[in-house]
C-alpha cells in the first residue's frame, strides 16, 4: 500500500492518495484544490488514477474533482445523499477558494457496504450521515479516512444544511466506535488520531 497525504487549498483541507503497489492503481480521497500538485505527485509515482471519492460534498472537499478528472481520467464517486450539494457548492465556499471548479457528474453513487478495488487493495464505504446527509467513511485494513466526520478531539460541524448532530455521534458510534482500537483516523481536516484515542477522550462521544 502506498499512502500520500497533503493538506491544501484556503481551508487546509486533508487530501490522501491511497495505491496499489503492484499494479499502480490509485484513489483520490477528497480533492478540494491544487490539482497540478496532486497530479504531479500522481505522475511522477507512475500512478492510475482509478477513483477520485468525495467524503462528503462541500465544496473544500470536490472543488478539485473536475480538473484531476480532465487531467488524469478516474471515475468520480460519492453518496447520493449530497448529489445536490455537490452540484450546487455553497457559494461562501467558492468564494474562499481560488480555482474552484464545478465538480462533474457522479459516475458512481455509492452506498454502505460497497468496496472500491484498486489491484488487491479493497476500500469499503461507511455511510455515515450527520456532518452532511451523505457522509462517507473509507475503511482499507487499519486506517479509515473519515472526512468531516470524526477529527481529532472532535466531530464534524452539523449547523450547515443537512447536518444533524443526534444522527452524527450515532454514526460514529455504529461505524466508527466499533473497528478494531488501533485503527488509525485520517480526518478532513487536522492531525490524524486513532478509534482507540477518540473513544476515550472525545467529549463528544462520552
């Protein structure tokens, strides 16, 4: 497994490139800005792009979809709960971000339980709404990319459209709580952490 991670664009957005050692194929976890840099990174590493997956879909997170898509091919994927979301942005998000694209059509809609394959590798969808209706986790062996969901110390925001404080702490605690403790949390935003950690100490999910 190869794991890249950078943390770009005006709201320092986590963006992760998960691949396959053996056959090159890779994933975009959350591609909210600076395609070129990505792209690069992706071309000098002899990588495919296979998916580009949205956690979630405000506009820091897939402001970046179209132009990797346009460079670098892959198929775009996220939960139908934010399809409106991710073809209508919040305009306060565009605004905050230069080189905001309008992300394409959904070619995949993807529901709890579904894997992505990338060679051997198997990525498996975690629905977990609450920060937005469609929020999504990625689980690969020991390491979850949970987007807005669950940070460090904290969960997701759910003042904004959709979201849903009650129904967050429960999907963390369905989907989340329950993987193995040492399983390590690569958030949206922020430092990473573990289940283990945030099931002791996060105030929000005592």
């Amino acid at each position: 497994m190869n794991l890249v991670h950078h943390a770009l664009g005006s709201f320092g957005t986590n963006v992760y490139v998960l691949a396959d050692d053996e056959t090159k194929e890779a994933m975009i976890v959350d591609p909210g800005a600076d395609c070129d840099r990505l792209a690069n990174d992706m071309e000098q590493a002899g990588l495919s792009l296979k998916y580009i997956v949205a956690t979630h879909g405000h506009g820091d997170h897939v402001g970046a979809v179209a132009t990797v898509k346009n460079r670098l091919g892959g198929l775009f994927v996220a939960h139908r709960g934010d399809a409106d979301q991710i073809a209508n942005p919040s305009p306060w998000i565009v605004e905050m971000m230069p080189g905001f694209s309008d992300p394409p059509e959904i070619d995949i809609f993807i529901e709890d339980g579904e894997v992505l394959n990338l060679g051997a590798l198997e990525v498996q969808a975690l629905h977990t709404p609450g920060h937005t209706p469609g929020s999504i986790c990625y689980l690969h062996k020991d390491v979850v990319f949970t987007g807005d969901t669950l940070f460090y110390g904290t969960i997701g925001r759910y003042d904004l459209p959709g979201g849903d404080g009650e129904l967050e702490v429960a999907s963390i605690k369905t989907h989340l709580l329950t993987l193995p403790p040492s399983t390590k949390v690569l958030p949206g935003h922020g430092a990473r952490t573990t289940i283990d950690q945030e099931a002791r100490t996060n105030p929000h999910l005592s």
